[in-house]
C-alpha cells in the first residue's frame, strides 16, 4: 500500500511540475507580448502604422513648443510630442504634472487611436531634482501658471 501512496505522491508531484513549466514557457514565448508596455518614440510609433493602434504602449519624446492646451474646466489637456523627426498629437484628461510645459521630456502611457492621436492615461515628466514649495496663499492656478492662456512664463 505504500507504493500506491508513494506513486500518488509522484504522479501530482510531476503533473504539478508539468502545469509550472508550461505557464511559464507560455509567458515566455507567447503572452508575454501581449502584457508588455513598449516605450516607443513618435518615428517608431508611426512606423508600425496599423499594428500601433489600440495596443497599449509608452510614448516618449519632447513637448513641442507653442503645442499645449490646457482647459482647466474639463481638465483636458493636449500637446504634441515630437522626437526631432515625426510628431504625434496628445490627449490627456487630468491634472498635468506641475512642472509640465513646452519642450521639457515626457513619456505618456497609454495607446494610439485610429484617428491618430495618443489618448494619453499616465503622464510622466522629467524634470530637475529641485522642490520649491508654494508660497503661502499661493493658488492653484499660480502653480500652473505656464498653462494658462496668456502666460509669459
């Protein structure tokens, strides 16, 4: 009888083995494409011409300068990343990041549409390491002031 349970033992034992090695040969060389964000510029995005659309991905690149627009009310904002060869339009609902503003590097997550604009749902920016906090009083439109219409700065 203990043979029958030592047998049992190893029959779960390999099936189980069989099960782990067969999710992660599957990962390996099958779904794991379809789970990975890829980081492209704006050439490489629009190269890949149909097979870009809906399929999510990480645009990276520099703000164009004179391309944001910001409206507050709806809190949309939209802007044209540029990569020094090609440019692709931008839309992003939310608050953008404090700091952002023409010509600054970004990478937006999110995916390409068919009418050729990237709906943008994660904006990152880079910027320096320094921290100012604001200014006793200071309102939330002064913070974003390179936004809004008519700005200088």
């Amino acid at each position: 009888m203990s043979a029958n349970v030592e047998g049992r033992k190893r029959a779960t034992l390999l099936v189980a083995a069989a099960i782990v090695l067969g999710a992660f040969g599957y990962l390996l060389y099958g779904g794991i494409d379809q789970n990975v964000v890829f980081f492209l510029t704006p050439q490489e995005l629009l190269a890949k011409g149909t097979q870009a659309y809906d399929v999510p991905v990480r645009l990276g690149g520099m703000v164009a300068p004179g391309s944001v627009k910001w409206d507050a009310d709806k809190l949309d904002l939209q802007f044209k990343v540029s990569d020094g060869k090609e440019t692709v339009l931008v839309q992003s609902k939310g608050a953008p990041p404090q700091m952002f503003r023409d010509g600054m590097g970004v990478v937006c997550e999110g995916r390409f549409r068919k009418d050729g604009v990237f709906e943008s749902t994660n904006l990152m920016i880079k910027h320096s390491e320094e921290y100012r906090a604001p200014k006793d009083g200071e309102m939330p439109q002064e913070m974003y002031k390179s936004l809004m219409k008519g700005s200088t700065s």
